[in-house]
C-alpha cells in the first residue's frame, strides 16, 4: 500500500461576504509511494497552497480523503490533529519559520520538546543529525546570526528530527540564491536517498528536476505527471520546462 | 497648508492606536494640573493655609511628572511611527515637509490637549472642590471658580512640554535616514547577557533596603532613613527587573532538564526577550504602584486616625495650660469669673509634672537620651496627693510609698519603680482629664503620691509643674476664651500659657490630613494614569512581537489551544510581575510607614493594617480591569 493516497480530494472556499463559491480543489487524486520524492508544480492560484495545507491537516477538505499510512487524516479530530502532525509530518517552509529567541539546537528541539521527550534523548538525536546537514558548527547561534542557506537546513533539521513518514516542503528555495539552493537540492537529495518521503511544492523547475516524480496542478485538478526514471537532472530540467510552456499556453 | 492640515489629520486618525493614548494622556494632564491650580488659586481656599502649601506641593509634583510622563508617552508614539515616515521621506516628502507636517500635527495635538483638557478640567474642578471641602470639613460654600491664572499655567505647561517633545522629533527626523529606518524593522535581536554585576548591586540594594525598612524602630530616624530605604529599594528594584530577571531565567535555561519541559521551553525563552525589552518599562509600573500603595494607605490611615487623636489628646471641650504653676490662684479665678455666664460641666484643675519616661515591665526610666520604641515609651503626670484632691474633689489619704495610678493602656501590676523607689498601688484612677494638656502620645500614665514623697523625687525637683483647667461646655467659647486671655495678660507681665480647644483640634486635623488624603488621592490618580499607559503601551508592542510567534509556533505543531495557552502564561507573568513586586514592597515598608506615622498622629495599628489591605485590594480590582481591557488590543493585533 501506498504511504500517502490521496483521493478525490475537494475544496471549496466560500468568501465571507459574497455567496460566490470558489472551487479550488475540484478533484485531485494521486499517490506517494515509501521513499518516494515527489514536486508539485502549478502557477500561482493553482491550488497547490490549499492542497498543501489539507495534507498538512491544517484545513479542511470539502470532500474525499487523505490517506497516510492508512488513517484518514480528515477523521482525525481537532485535539488530536497536532499532536499527530508533530508525530507523522515534517515540515519546511520557504521563510524557514524560525522563532527568533531560540537559539539554532533549540530550535531544532522544538518540537521534540513539545513531543515530551527527555533532553538527553532529543541531544542524541540532534548529535546524528547535525553533521549530515552540516549544522554541527551552528548550533549555539541565533537565527539572525546565519544565512538563509544555513536556515533553511536547520529548519530541514527540525522537520528530520521527529522522524517523521513525510517531508512537506513548500518552496524550500523560493527565498535562497542559486549557491544556496544548489546546496540545499543536494541536502534533499540525500535524505532522499536514507529513504525518506518527501512531498515538495515548488515554482523553480531546478527544484523540481530533482525529483522522483513531478506532479503538475492546474486549476484545481492534476494535469500531469512526470517520472524521471532515469533521466539526468538536466535531462528533466527541459521536459519540466516543455511541460509548463504547453501548460502556459494552454496546450492539451 | 491646508494640505499639511489635512494630511496630519490623517496621520493622527491612522496612528490612533499609538496617538489616542497620547493624547488622552496630555488631555488628562492637563486637566490635573487646572484643577489643581485652580483649588490653589480659588479665592474661599486662600484662609486654608497648610491646604495651600500641600496644594502647592501637589502641583509642583505634577509639573515634573508630566514633564517626564509625557516625553516618554511620546518617544513610544515617534518610535512606532518611524517607518511611516522614512515612507513618506522615500515617496518624495522632504525633511522641510516632514517637519512642517509634524508641527501642524503637535499644534492639533495641543488645540486638542489644552481645550478638552481645561473643559474637563472646568468641570472636575467643582466637583474637586466639593471632595476638598468635604475632606478638610472646611465650613465654606459652593463657589463656581475658574481662575484665569491656572488656565494660563495649564496652557503654558503643556505648551512647554508639547514643544520639547516636537523639538525631540525633529531631532530624530533630521538625523534619520530612510534606508536605515526600513531596514531596523526586521532585525534581529541579540540574546542578553548575564550581568552578574547589576544583579549583585540590585540584590544587595533591596536587601538594604529591605532591612532598613523592618530594623529601624527609632521613628526619628524612621523619617530620615525612609528616603534612604526608598532609594535603595528603587535602584533594587530597577537592576532586579533589568539584570536579575534575566540572570534568573538564563540560569534557569541553564538547567537543561528543567529548560527542556514544554511547560518552561517557550515560557523561559520568550521572557528573557521580553524582559530584555521591557525591563524598565515594568518596574516602572512596579514604582508607580508602590507609590500609588504608600501614598493612599498612609494618607487614608492619617485621615480616619483624626477622631481618635482629638479624643486622645482632648479629654474635655477646653483646656487652659499655664506654665507658672504659681499662678494658679490668679488664672483660676479669672476663668471661673468669665466662664459664669455659660452652662459647663466637668470642671477640673490639675496642678502636675509632665514627662516622657519609657515603660519597661513595672520600671519606668525618665532618660529619653535615646529613643528606642516609640510603642513603650509613655507620657506621665506626676501629681501630689493634695493637688489631686483639691482638682477632682476626693479625699484621698495615701501613706509612705503607696500611690494611685491612672493608665490608658490597662496597667496590670500592683508595684511601678521610677527613680530607685518602688511603690505599691493601692488604687487606680479613671478621670482621662488627669493627663490634661500631656496627653500626645498613645501610651499615657499618672501617678499620685503623698505630698512629702513628692517634695523627695529628685528629678522633679529642677523642673516645674504646670497647671491646666479644663471643662466641658457646648456653648460657643471663642469670646470666653478671648476675655480670659486678656484678663490673664493684663494682670501680669510675663506670661506662658497655651490653649487647647476641642473643635480647633479636629479643624486644624481634618485640614491637615485632609489636604493630605485629597493630595495623596490626586497624585495616586496621576501615577495610575501613568502605569495604564505603560501596561497599555507594553500590550501594544507585545503584540506586534507576538504576532508571528503565534503562527511559527503552530506550525511546528502545537495546537493553537496550546500556543495560547503558552503565550497567555508569559504575557501574565509579565503584567503581573510589577503588582506582586509592589505588594512586597509594601509588606517590607509596612513597619516602617508606620513609626513615621507615629510622628504625626497617635498611631493605630489597625487603622494603618486595614487601610493598606482596602487599598492593596483597589489596586489589584484596578490592575485587573486595566489588564483585560488593554489585552483586547493585544488579542487583536496577534489575531491577525
């Protein structure tokens, strides 16, 4: 079975103040295999954001299921949600959401500690971990004293920590220059390769060449998939790109 | 003109969360100074004169606190609206606009200031009046007054102050420089440092002052050594807020086992940057409320002690005291012939030693060399036997060393020793006029002894007895009073005497004090104006610092219940530190406010205990509602 199913997926947006509805989910279904790293690409309005934020379980869906790893994620109820979340998702934003008063290790502890976990566990953890990520020597900084490249692993470290069955990234490089997103593929690479899931939503085609697999959203439904197999990174690069021309143009 | 006219009108109106307060807070200083300078200048006050000298100290008070009350309420506003003006600078204004707009903006401000202020100020004044009448007991009547000359002062005041905070503007917008102002925003903000140093000095400050505070029981030294302990207790407090809070919470973090509970993890580390930025702020409110605190309790313990004090100290309506006891037989007869025409009662002469000893046990000491505890030390009249008779009438036959006793205080023993002679009390006296005209203090004792015991006590022999007549009457005694003051110096050349009435002991309290409760009320009034507008202003920048922790936070993953309830706990802490820090302050005063209120009037423990208790129960009500309705405006910019 799949680790991640995702059926029929729907979501309506009513505005507050019209009965206008918006439809920006209109049927979506897909599925992520154990390991797998898959992009998902789509203009602005797309609906990439809301789909994201069901499979975060930070909203809602107006229809169909979320599968991960059998349990329904929409029949999870409110109390539970977060604790779940901590336990089963990673996550990585583009402005790295990093809390300002705590330092790069208790940062990474974070949700370690909201999890309960004793300190001289969650230090083994962070000790296995750092050196992988190249954060060992960081650790005692505060996240105004180091680069965005630097804030975006820590904030990859504090997604790995909990162990978690799938990586949400949206727009990991979105606020990195090209140096630092080089070396930041190569980080997503690598946990990819130890096996891990991860689900990425991204603009840059660089990004998503990456991948194992690109899904293409466009209005609301998946419009279609790429498989790398065993293409270069170069190679995906330009049928990524041929993909989104034929999509901007409106091609069937 | 128009246009900087329009274009400040909206500066104000968008900037209302920050200016608002701002100019709540001028209008209402405004108003407190017109009205204080108007009691001072209200023509039916002018008679009142210690009313006047406190309504002077008052107003003096205020022009320095708002002085600097104000320039601080307007720092807050100017930092927060840097970025709207490297706007305007980088949409084209330049500084020339910019300082043209600011000053349309401080004339509107001060337009607004001073006509809300003196219509509110007007107003309330009256009503301030009918307060001080009441307070002082003053016999006087209602008079509208709006005295032209406190107008002017309050105009001038808040003129002077408006123009030094413009002038404060200017400066920051002259030397500012756009890029950096937009840049500032988004810095981040260094972890403080442990400063051993301060906290040392803090701890071992309000340690001193603490000990000051609870060691001195010499009330003479109590009133000295109270400024001292309030300076050391304020430089305490501000290195504990600033340096020791975070010295705590650092080497709590320290602690790693204790740092990395959820409970603490978020809490420890928000409020060292909390503190870090607020420090002052907060002990600021801590100050203010400790004032606010001392002020109110003692002015209202002083106030309700004003009746027990004139009983006290007026056994009878009237007291007559001369200080040449030989001349008893001449003023006697000169009261008794004046006071024929009037009904009166209770009639008394007393011819006594008056002394101060202190009380240990069954020893009195007459040696006050050096004043230990007020609370054992005693007011005496010593009397003989013939004079008491003669005095109050009775008949009695006293032998060798036995002696009546009269005590306030409930004596119990049947033996009293004073200058190395122990005598046996054969019996107690229950006249309270038998300490006429020797009875300030709360601890009273007279003795009668045999006539030729008296003649043997060697230290009353260097000193001179006095004599005081007194009786009770209700019938008006000034023009009685008057004729035998005037009898009594035109038959002789040189005389001392004093004059104790009733009604004028309890006029002269009831001014006194009640201008000092009403002064006490006006000052606490203005200091709590000053700790909202902090509290206020603090919620205001919490907010701001908060908003996105909130999102980050859950994020990560914890539930928004969670964030809030993590958030809630700090933000608490954080207000309600200052109220519990003022209350222990008063704790650690409480002994002290009261040997100085000794000095003023006859102290009543119970009095002193139960107002302290009614006012830390107004201000905790007070803080409370203050908190909630200021943490609306936090909610709402968190919310967001």
């Amino acid at each position: 079975m799949s680790l991640l199913q995702v059926n029929q997926l729907k979501k309506v947006y009513t505005t507050r103040f019209s009965k206008q509805q918006v439809e920006a989910l209109k049927s979506v279904s897909f599925e992520v295999e154990q390991g797998e790293y898959v992009a998902i690409m789509g203009e602005s309005g797309s609906g990439k954001t809301t789909l994201l934020n069901l499979l975060a379980a930070l909203d809602q869906p107006s229809g169909g299921q979320i599968l991960l790893d059998g349990t329904d994620l929409t029949k999870i109820t409110q109390r539970q949600i977060s604790a779940y979340r901590r336990a089963n998702l990673g996550f990585v934003f583009q402005d790295f959401n990093l809390l300002d008063t705590f330092n790069v290790a208790d940062n990474i502890y974070l949700p370690l500690v909201l999890a309960k976990q004793k300190h001289q566990v969650m230090a083994a953890k962070l000790d296995k971990l750092a050196p992988r990520l190249k954060i060992d020597g960081l650790l005692e900084k505060y996240p105004y004293e180091i680069s965005g490249g630097q804030k975006q692993r820590v904030a990859i470290a504090r997604a790995l920590i909990t162990e978690p069955k799938l990586i949400l990234a949206d727009e990991p490089t979105g606020a990195l220059d090209s140096k630092s997103t080089d070396s930041l593929l190569e980080i997503f690479e690598q946990i990819h390769q130890s096996g891990q899931t991860i689900l990425m939503v991204t603009h840059s085609i660089k990004a998503a060449s990456n991948a194992s697999r690109v899904l293409f959203i466009k209005d609301g439904q998946i419009f279609h998939q790429l498989y790398k197999g065993d293409m270069t990174n170069a190679k995906m690069y330009q049928k990524i790109s041929d993909t989104l021309t034929m999509l901007l143009s409106g091609g069937q | 003109m128009f246009f900087y006219t329009r274009l400040a009108l909206t500066n104000l109106k968008n900037n209302a969360k920050f200016y608002l307060p701002y100019l709540l807070s001028t209008i209402f200083t405004t108003a407190l100074y017109y009205i204080i300078s108007s009691l001072r200048f209200s023509e039916s006050l002018q008679d009142h004169s210690s009313l006047i000298a406190f309504l002077d100290v008052g107003a003096n008070v205020i022009v320095v606190f708002a002085v600097v009350f104000l320039l601080y309420a307007n720092s807050f506003v100017a930092k927060n609206r840097k970025k709207q003006l490297s706007l305007y600078n980088i949409l084209g204004m330049e500084k020339r606009h910019l300082i043209v707009m600011m000053m349309v903006e401080t004339l509107i401000t001060a337009i607004l200031a001073i006509g809300l202020g003196l219509l509110a100020g007007i107003v309330l004044s009256q009503l301030m009046y009918l307060i001080i009448v009441n307070l002082t007991q003053a016999s006087l009547e209602f008079i509208i007054t709006v005295p032209l000359v406190s107008m002017y002062r309050s105009a001038l005041l808040i003129l002077a102050i408006l123009g030094l905070s413009l002038l404060a503007n200017l400066v920051r917008v002259i030397r500012s420089n756009p890029i950096d102002l937009l840049a500032q925003q988004s810095q981040g903000e260094k972890e403080p440092k442990t400063k051993i140093f301060l906290t040392l000095v803090g701890l071992v400050s309000l340690g001193a002052g603490y000990y000051l505070a609870i060691s001195i029981t010499d009330p003479m030294a109590a009133i000295t050594m109270f400024f001292v302990a309030v300076l050391l207790v304020m430089l305490g407090t501000y290195c504990l807020f600033t340096a020791g809070s975070i010295a705590l919470l650092k080497g709590l973090k320290a602690n790693k086992n204790y740092y990395y509970l959820t409970r603490h993890f978020t809490a420890i580390s928000g409020l060292i940057y909390r503190m870090k930025q607020n420090a002052v702020g907060l002990a600021n409110i801590c100050i203010l409320c400790t004032c606010v605190l001392v002020t109110l309790s003692s002015t209202i313990c002083l106030y309700s002690g004003i009746e027990d004090s004139v009983q006290l100290q007026c056994p009878v309506t009237q007291m007559i005291t001369t200080y040449y006891a030989e001349d008893q037989e001449l003023l006697e007869n000169i009261v008794k012939k004046n006071i024929e025409s009037i009904s009166y009662d209770d009639y008394f002469s007393i011819r006594a030693y008056q002394t101060i000893g202190l009380v240990q046990g069954t020893s009195i000491t007459f040696d006050p060399d050096q004043f230990d505890n007020f609370d054992n030390y005693a007011t005496i009249n010593i009397l003989s036997q013939s004079d008491y008779n003669r005095g109050f009438n009775q008949d009695l036959d006293l032998h060798g060393n036995e002696i009546y006793l009269y005590s306030n205080y409930g004596y119990k023993e049947n033996r009293i020793t004073f200058a190395n002679e122990t005598y046996q009390i054969a019996g107690t006296i229950t006249q309270k006029a038998i300490m006429a005209d020797n009875s300030y203090s709360p601890k009273q004792l007279a003795i009668v002894v045999n006539d030729e015991t008296i003649a043997n006590i060697a230290f009353l022999k260097n000193s001179s007895p006095k004599f005081t007549i007194g009786f009770n009457s209700e019938a008006d005694l000034e023009p009685v009073i008057e004729q035998v003051e005037a009898d009594y110096t035109s038959s002789k050349e040189k005389v001392l005497y004093s004059l104790t009435n009733i009604d004028q002991q309890r006029a002269y309290g009831y001014e006194l004090y009640g201008s000092m409760l009403f002064i006490g009320i006006f000052l606490s009034l203005m200091f709590m104006m000053a700790a909202v507008l902090i509290i206020y202003n603090k919620q205001l920048s919490q907010g701001y610092e908060d908003q996105n922790k909130f999102e980050i936070l859950q994020n990560v993953g914890m539930s928004q219940q969670e964030v809030k309830q993590a958030i809630q706990s700090q933000i608490l802490i954080f207000f309600f530190l200052p109220l519990v820090v003022s209350v222990i302050h008063l704790g650690f005063a409480y002994k002290l406010i009261l040997n100085v209120l000794d000095l003023f009037l006859i102290g009543n423990t119970n009095n002193y205990f139960k107002a302290t208790l009614i006012c830390i129960g107004a201000l905790v009500v007070i803080y409370c509602l203050v908190y909630r309705y200021t943490a609306k405006t936090y909610y709402q910019i968190v919310k967001k």
